[in-house]
C-alpha cells in the first residue's frame, strides 16, 4: 500500500508541476485557446488593464504554482486547489452554461490536487525519515 501511494503521489506532483507550468506558458501566447474569452464579464469590468493583461498575471502564477508543486508539494498542492477554485467560479459565471463542462473538467482536476496535498502530507515526512524509499520505483 505505501508504495502505491508513493507512486500515485509522484504522478500527480509531477501531473500538478507540468500542466500549470504548460498552461501559464500558453497564457502568453494564446497557442491552443484565446485565454482571455474564457474571462467572466464581471472579472474583466474589475480590471484596470486588457483581459489579455490579466491572463498575463494569470500564467505567471500558474507557473509558480507549478514551481511551488515541484519543490513544496505540500504547500503547492493546495494552492493549486485553491486556484481550480477560483478557476471554476470564473467558468460557471462566465456566459452560462458555456463553459459548464470545463468547470466539471476542472472540479476533477481540483480534486486531485487536493489528494496530492493529503499524499504529501503522509509521504514527504515518511520519505524524510526513511519509512519510505527515496524512489517509488
């Protein structure tokens, strides 16, 4: 069982350090969606610059939190669940129903991160004092 959960706690920290770095990094180049139509109305009238302005805030913090998964997994993690949230919020108020299925999509998602962030709860101090490999492998 430990080794189990060792493993499944490296494939979604290294899940949760590569698609928010991946995502942040699209934010600035807008290659596979225009980040900025995903924004809710009622966000963008808050914002003292573009749409496209804050989705440039928004890939840096992503990236961070991607960082942060990568080197403070306990930490990290429940940034990145709290960011999903806030993610979600923004989908089910922008346009609905438009985006519902993203949001769904992203509720998945945000519930893994939450079980990264109780994995390493129990697996960063088991690997510190030796109850665990250093590798799941």
């Amino acid at each position: 069982m430990s080794t189990a959960a060792h493993q499944v706690f490296w494939l979604l920290r290294i899940g949760f350090t590569i698609a928010p770095i991946l995502a942040g990094v699209d934010k600035f180049f807008n290659w596979s969606v225009q980040w900025p139509d995903y924004l809710a109305g009622w966000i963008r009238d808050l914002l003292p610059g573009t749409g496209q302005d804050f989705m440039y805030v928004v890939g840096g913090i992503e990236i961070l939190a991607g960082l942060l998964v990568l080197f403070a997994p306990r930490v990290g993690a429940l940034i990145v669940a709290a960011w999903l949230g806030g993610i979600i919020v923004n989908l089910l108020t922008a346009n609905p129903p438009q985006f519902y299925d993203i949001a769904l999509r992203d509720v998945g998602l945000m519930l893994g991160a939450l079980a990264l962030w109780r994995l390493a709860l129990a697996v960063v101090p088991a690997r510190r004092d030796r109850t665990l490999p250093a590798r799941p492998w």
